[in-house]
C-alpha cells in the first residue's frame, strides 16, 4: 500500500509566494497578527545580531499543550475565517524557509510548555518537546527564530519598526483609538529593542484633488464614395487603306455626334 507524500519545502515556498511582500515582512507580520488575535497588548520585539536571532514575545492568552502540538500542523487552525487577522499560523510555518530553528513558549495557567522545530530535508518538519527558556513570564507566547542568515533583514530595528508601522499603523494612530475600542479595549503597545514606539497621528485634508486624464475622441471625417480605378480598355484594330474597314475607336466610349 503506496501513501500520499508532500513536498513540504516546495508547499511553504508556495505559502511565501502566496504574499506580496519580502519573505521577511510576511513573518514579522503573520507572528504579530497572531499576537494581537490572542488578546496582546504588549508585543515585544528583539533582535540579537550575534546569535542570528529574532525574539517575539506576547502577553496574549498563550495556548495548552494540545494546542502547542497543533500549531505545527499545516492546515490546522481552531481560526473561524472571517474573524481575527492573523492567517492560521502561516507566519511561523514560512519561517521554517529562513531559520535554523523555531522555539515556541507558551504559558496559559498550569500550562507551560515549550517546543522545538526546524525543516530537516523537503519532505520532514520535525519538532519535539524542550524545557521552557524563561521568554513568558506570566501568560503569553514567545516564538524565537534562530536564522540562517546573519544579514536578514529581521536583525535591522529600522526594518522590523517600518514594517510594524506600515502594517499596524491604525493602533498607533491615537484619533483612530476610538473607533477600534471595540476590537482592541486596550490600547497596544509595541516595543523593539527596548525602545516603545510612539504614537503618530496623520493630519489631512478631508477633500483631495484628483486629477483624471481622460483619452481624447477622434473626429470622424465624412465618409467620401471611393472612385473606381481606371482600367486600359482594348481597342478594336485599326483597318488600313483599302480594307473596307472603320477607323478603331476606343471601346466603351460614345462617338460624338456632329
């Protein structure tokens, strides 16, 4: 009995390609948006250049052992679509693509777990169960993504602080807190590197210009009969002296009376 395999390097590639952006932007952002689907109000974000490694750590609602085991499931998400922001996972799976390891801990009460997990050949992602290192301290989740890469673009603070701005900038515009105090009745703090980003708002106008270049319409001419072309007609041979014939005229022409 034969059985279906995957090729799980080309499966995440395709996941990667599924985004517009670098592959770097689509994890830094799929890992937040997991943070704030979990109920986060402090997302803290570290980068430790000599190791490579890139730390996220929550204060959201952290996950059970059963759970934990879940997440590294492709597929496998307890996300109703439609609700929340985050995209089952994707951005912890697509970091497999840059890291040499992924460590997750998660802490929600008496649970307090922790696991390892890396891509070991195309076809094989396997993980396993390891002492907690101590990121969570009271409840929350810390995925921490050793990189292969000493020079990724997820050690810069200015790129990770441009792509939290570009992607979360609603929760760190302080006129929008109004509106969004349904969904987010805390208000969110990011930090990268020790350092909290500030609040910026953005003034405008509440009507703008828009300039439209419209394509410019042809002007039909007068439509004008075409004339036939002129063909050569034969002429009939001309009789000489004495053949009792007529003079040739030209076929199709009327001889003039006169």
């Amino acid at each position: 009995m034969g059985e279906t395999r995957v090729d799980l390097l080309h499966l995440l590639e395709d996941l990667r390609d599924a985004y517009p952006g670098a592959t770097e932007e689509t994890i830094l952002t799929e890992i937040v948006a997991n943070s704030l689907d979990s109920g986060a109000t402090t997302i803290t974000i570290t980068t430790d250049p000599t190791a490579p490694a890139l730390t996220i750590v929550d204060d959201g609602m952290g996950m059970r052992r059963r759970e934990l085991a879940r997440y590294h499931d492709i597929a496998a998400s307890t996300k109703v679509r439609g609700e929340r922001i985050g995209f089952a996972g994707v951005g912890i799976k697509v970091g497999l693509l840059v890291s040499r390891e992924v460590l997750t801990e998660t802490r929600l009460g008496k649970h307090h777990v922790a696991t390892s997990w890396g891509l070991s050949s195309r076809h094989r992602a396997p993980w396993r169960w390891v002492a907690p290192p101590g990121l969570v301290v009271e409840r929350g989740t810390a995925v921490r993504l050793t990189l292969g890469n000493a020079l990724s673009p997820l050690l810069d603070p200015g790129f990770i602080e441009g792509v939290v701005r570009r992607h979360f900038q609603p929760l760190l515009d302080p006129a929008l807190a109004e509106m969004l105090s349904g969904r987010y009745p805390r208000a969110v703090c990011f930090v990268v590197n020790g350092t909290r980003l500030e609040k910026q708002g953005w003034s405008g106008q509440d009507v703008a210009p828009i300039a439209v270049r419209l394509a410019r319409k042809r002007k039909q001419g007068r439509l004008r009969p075409r004339r036939p072309a002129r063909r050569n007609l034969p002429r009939v041979s001309q009789g000489g002296p004495g053949s009792g014939l007529a003079p040739a005229r030209p076929v199709g022409r009327r001889a003039r009376r006169g």
